[in-house]
C-alpha cells in the first residue's frame, strides 16, 4: 500500500494557500488545531441546507481571530441586516477564546469553484433530479464560465438502478 499526500501540499507554492495561517507554542497547538475543525463543521453544518460556502480561512494573531468565509451568495450567510452573521459571531465565540472577527467574501464565478459544483449536484440529486439532466447543467455551465475543462463522476444507486455513471 503506497503512501499517500494531500495533493494541496505540492501546490502550496504555486497556486494554493493554507486554509488555517497561525503560529503557536508547541503546548497550544493541539488546542487551536481543534478550535480551527470544531470552526469549519460549524460552519458547514450552519449553511449545509444549500450549497454556498467555498471556502473557510482561518487567520490567528495573538489576540485576535479572523474567519474569512468565501461564498457564492453572501447574503445568505450574512442574513437580513447583519443577523446571521451575528448569530454566528455569537456561536462561535462558544467556541473560540477571545475576539473574534468575520469577514464574509463573495466568489466572483462560483461555476468555476469545483466544491461548489460538486455540492450543487448532490443537492440536486437529493431532491430526486434526474443524474444526467443534473450532471449535463452543471457541466454546461462550468464550460459557459470560461473552463478549460471539465471531470464529473457520479457513482452509486442512482435513479432506482444498480450502476455507475
């Protein structure tokens, strides 16, 4: 059994990021390192019901947290006035210890973010739409956006029958 990487870490020079930026003691570490998980299924589980969230940076200073959250649609998270987002600010200062601070950017085309496709046609099959027809808009819609190219794979029981697509 060959060993595997996270393919993130060769392309952390290039063209990715780290998804948490903090240094800490050595004695601090496993701390932060759970704040910064309980951080990312908070908010996933919080706007699970659509598929909107991108991407979730977490950024520590020595005194204060910043949470980036990267969305197609920045009003759904931040809500009417501001109120979801100072709901969340309040559940997640249960969670982490000090200030904290959320900054909300939205993607400029979020056909071309594969998370978000990906998530856009599981919740289209969740509400029973055909595979194919789900799968054929999607695709359709990343390639309008300016891909360059585009892989979906869709395996499992899907419409009642035993197969792969």
């Amino acid at each position: 059994m060959g060993q595997k990487v996270n393919p993130i870490s060769y392309r952390l020079q290039v063209s990715k990021d780290w998804s948490s930026k903090w240094f800490t003691k050595k004695a601090d570490f496993r701390h932060w390192l759970i704040e910064d998980v309980k951080i990312l299924e908070m908010i996933e589980d919080r706007f699970k019901s659509r598929p909107t969230i991108a991407k979730v940076n977490v950024e520590r200073s020595a005194n204060l947290t910043t949470i980036t959250i990267l969305t197609a649609k920045a009003g759904a998270v931040i809500g009417k006035q501001g109120a979801g987002i100072n709901e969340l600010k309040k559940d997640l200062e249960k969670i982490v210890e000090g200030p904290i601070r959320i900054n909300v950017e939205e993607v400029k085309k979020p056909e071309l973010n594969a998370k978000l496709v990906a998530e856009n046609i599981g919740f289209q099959l969740g509400k029973r739409m055909n595979f194919r027809r789900a799968v054929k808009m999607a695709l359709q819609s990343t390639m309008n956006a300016g891909a360059k190219g585009v892989r979906i794979e869709v395996s499992g029981r899907l419409n009642g029958a035993e197969m792969n697509s």
